[in-house]
C-alpha cells in the first residue's frame, strides 16, 4: 500500500474498531446488569433463581432482535453504504442504553418496569445487529493488506467492549454498598454511553466511504433485495451461523451464566468479574495475533482447532468454578476465553468477508451472524440457567457447550469462500488452487457459475480497483452452491 492509500485505510480500521468498542459496551453492559442487579430492581417478587432466568430472558431479548436489525442494516448497508448505515447503529444504541440508565425500577412503576426493560433491549440489540459486519467492512474494503491480522483488530474491539462493561460494575461493587448500588450506582454505566457514543461518531465521520462499495455503485451493480439474493445460495450463511452459534454457547455460558452460577457456590462477585476482565484484556491483545497466525496457516484449520478446544475445556471450567479457588478460576476464564476463545474469533472478520462478493457481503455476514447470536448468545445462558434448576448439576450445561462446539466445527467444514479475500493473490494458493481463507480459485469459481447461471443473466466482472478484495458480481452468480 502505498502513502497515499495507508491514511484512509489508518482512519477507516481506527473507526471501526473504536465504534465497535463503544457499541458492544453498551451490549455486554447489560449483561453484567443481568446478572448483578437486575434480577432485585426488575423482578423482586421471584425467587433467586427465577429472577435470575426472567432478566436472562429480557437479556435474549437483545440476541433475537440483533436478526432483525442485522437485515435492516444489511440491507441498508449494500444500498447506501457502510459508513452510513453504521453512523446509524452506533447513535441508536447510545440513546437505547442511555434511556435504560433513566428508566424507573419495579419499585417505582411496577410491572411496567420490566416491559420497558424489554423494549429498551430489543433496540439495543437491533442497533448491535448491524455493527460488527459493518465495522469488519469498513476496515478489511479500505485495505487488502494482511487481512487477518488487520481484521482481527475490529473483533478486539469487542473484547475491549466487554472489558468496559464489566470493569464499570467491578468499580462500582468495589467502591458501592449494596444500597447506593442499587438504588442509583447501576444507572451510571448507562448514562455515561452518551459520552462514549460522542467520541465514536466523531471518529467514524471522519472516515471514508468504502472503495469497494463505491466501485460498485459506480459500475452500477447494486442489487435492489440483497437480502433476497443471498438466501438464494445459503450455505454460508449457515455456515456462519453454525461457527458463530457453536462458539457463542461456549463464550456466553462463561460471559453471562458464570457470573450467577457462581454466586450460587458462594464465590464473591468481584472474583468472577476479575476473571472475565482478565480473559477479554488478554483475547483483545491476542486477537490481531491469532489473525497473522490465520494468514499464514488458514481460517478453517484455525477455527476448528480453538472450537475443538472449546469444547475439551467445558467440564474443567466446572470443576475448576466449584473449587471456589479464586486463583484457578481467574487463570482458567483466562485460557478459555483469552487464548482459545480469541483463536477461534482471529480470522472469522477476513474468512466472513471472504464468503460474498461485495454487493451483497453486509447483508450475508449480517444474516448468518447475527442468527447465530440467537442460537448460542440468547439461548444458552437460559437453557444452562434451566437446566441447572431442573438437576441441580452443571453436568448438563458442560454438555450443551461440547455440542456447541461440534456444531461450530461442522460449520467450518460447511463454509466455502468465494475468492473475493484479500488473499486472493497468487502466492497465497496452497494445495489444489485453494487460498488461505478455504476458497477456490477465481478462474474456476467464475466458469462454475458462469456454466450454470440462466442465460438471461449478466456476466461476471471483476473489480479493476487496486484495493478491491473482491470480484464484483450481478446479483449472486458468485456465490457458492
């Protein structure tokens, strides 16, 4: 890349990640609140554990939206435009977690507090769902140069969001007793989204529209219903969704449900909220590692292998939680979630983005993506929830995160990227044409598809831009089968 070119490309990665940070701040904010607090303001009438699964219950309500607003901004984001469409999301979700911090308790109002609590988090989740695929493309269109390594600085962002929320709770049970905590001390993370969301749309205004986007609307090769084009070829689509569910019954089991569960062993708070800052501090630091490691190694060897061990960590975390150890505990969440968990999320920005052409990639990252929220963030937590309850034991929670994970590996077989990665350089083709993000050949792909599209429709092109990462196509002709 020459001077001219790394300036853009600078703004565009530091835009992106910085508003991914603040973005999933908001969103695991809630979460730490789900477990901490929200349970005695919202639902002061159950029973400890029925309070606990009702506010896991309105936190899913966020992973059921992030679909919905994953189509909406998908669809938006391959019409008008990345930048746009993510200015968008990042000023929703800082009014959606500001209108929280102001909100009135069941004290106050009753049971129209909890109702209020739901909408609030349906927006935040419908703000969250276009964020990550946009943030992924605005930083990976701008440059084609170590996509992995480049790519994986947006998924640390979301650790550092993590990281955000749950050291604004361990500040606050650290300096608070319990009554100024919850009678006024949990509203201050919110309220202070304002601010950050500020700081963020600032960075992000000053950042470029893509080139790869632009190039397609200059060859006028925008599709009308991405959405529609990409559901006619899913199978990357479920590819991801079954890589990022698998992963994420895992990710938030350990993020969300551990943090009561182990209140139940008489752990204090601040052990849990220790290890979980621990674990996000160094997967932030490794992410962009684990993506140079997946540019010279490959996406899916890399992702199978870190979900794999996923999956063998799943009945030691439970072993290790019930010793009451606090050592152990915050060492284990530290490799489970630092070292493996961050692996396993490396390369997915530049493999996700490797599985679409570029007129309809918001629309299909956003989709397999965020459906896989659904599957592994909104359900797990209120299953293992559930199924603690119903035994007693927590042998059924470490089942259901293996099978996450061999749902996960299964969906790194599924995937197959078109040869639209910045990798697509000729020195990047190992064995049987095939590049480092799993995708075939160019060449090959294009006669495939070429051969069995309809005779009316229009012929492949490709990009002349020198930054592009992809052929651009007429409607989906490049996707694969």
């Amino acid at each position: 890349m020459n001077g001219a070119n790394r300036a853009p490309a600078r703004r565009a990665l530091v835009g992106a990640t910085a508003g991914t940070v603040l973005e999933w701040y908001d969103f695991f904010l809630y979460g730490t609140a789900a477990a901490l607090v929200f349970p005695t303001l919202f639902f002061p009438d159950e029973d400890p554990l029925t309070g606990v699964l009702l506010s896991f219950a309105v936190y899913a309500t966020g992973f059921v939206a992030r679909p919905l607003g994953g189509l909406l901004s998908g669809a938006l984001g391959d019409r008008i435009g990345r930048r746009r469409t993510l200015l968008g999301t990042l000023l929703v979700m800082g009014i959606a977690s500001a209108l929280i911090g102001l909100q009135p308790t069941h004290s106050q109002i009753g049971a129209a507090a909890p109702t209020l609590l739901v909408v609030l988090r349906f927006i935040q989740g419908a703000a969250t769902g276009g964020e990550w695929s946009g943030a992924v493309l605005l930083a990976l269109e701008h440059s084609r140069v170590r996509p992995g390594f480049r790519g994986a600085f947006v998924t640390s962002g979301v650790y550092v969001g993590l990281i955000l929320g749950n050291l604004a709770f361990v500040v606050l049970v650290a300096t608070l007793d319990e009554q100024a905590l919850l009678s006024w001390g949990w509203r201050v993370p919110f309220l202070a989204s304002l601010v950050l969301v500020a700081i963020g749309l600032v960075l992000r205004r000053r950042v470029g529209e893509s080139p790869e986007f632009l190039d397609v609307v200059a060859r006028h090769e925008r599709v009308h219903r991405p959405i529609a084009v990409v559901l006619r070829r899913p199978r990357n689509v479920l590819a991801i969704l079954l890589i990022r569910g698998g992963q994420n019954a895992t990710f938030y089991v350990v993020t969300v449900f551990c943090l009561s569960y182990a209140a139940t062993t008489g752990m204090p708070r601040w052990v849990t909220l220790t290890a979980l800052l621990v674990g996000a501090t160094l997967a932030a630091v490794l992410c962009p590692l684990w993506g140079a490691v997946g540019d010279r190694i490959g996406a899916r060897q890399l992702t199978a292998w870190a979900l794999a061990g996923l999956g063998l960590l799943a009945v030691p975390l439970f072993v290790v939680l019930d010793t009451g150890n606090a050592a152990l505990v915050v060492g284990f969440v530290a490799l489970l979630i630092g070292i493996v968990n961050s692996a396993a999320d490396g390369m997915q920005p530049a493999w996700f983005t490797a599985m679409f052409p570029a007129n309809i990639r918001y629309s299909g990252i956003s989709i397999g993506r965020e459906a896989g929220g659904i599957l592994g963030g909104a359900l797990a937590p209120i299953a293992a929830t559930a199924m603690l309850a119903a035994t007693g034991h927590w042998w059924p929670v470490a089942a259901m995160m293996i099978a996450g994970a061999a749902l996960g590996i299964v969906g790194t077989a599924v995937a197959r990227p078109v040869r639209t990665s910045p990798l697509a350089q000729p020195n990047s083709e190992g064995a049987g044409g095939r590049d480092r993000l799993g995708g075939v050949a160019s060449s090959r792909l294009i006669a495939r598809a070429e051969a069995s599209k309809p005779s009316d429709q229009p012929s492949l092109g490709t990009t002349s831009s020198a930054t592009a990462i992809s052929p651009v196509v007429s409607g989906a002709s490049q996707m694969p089968k």
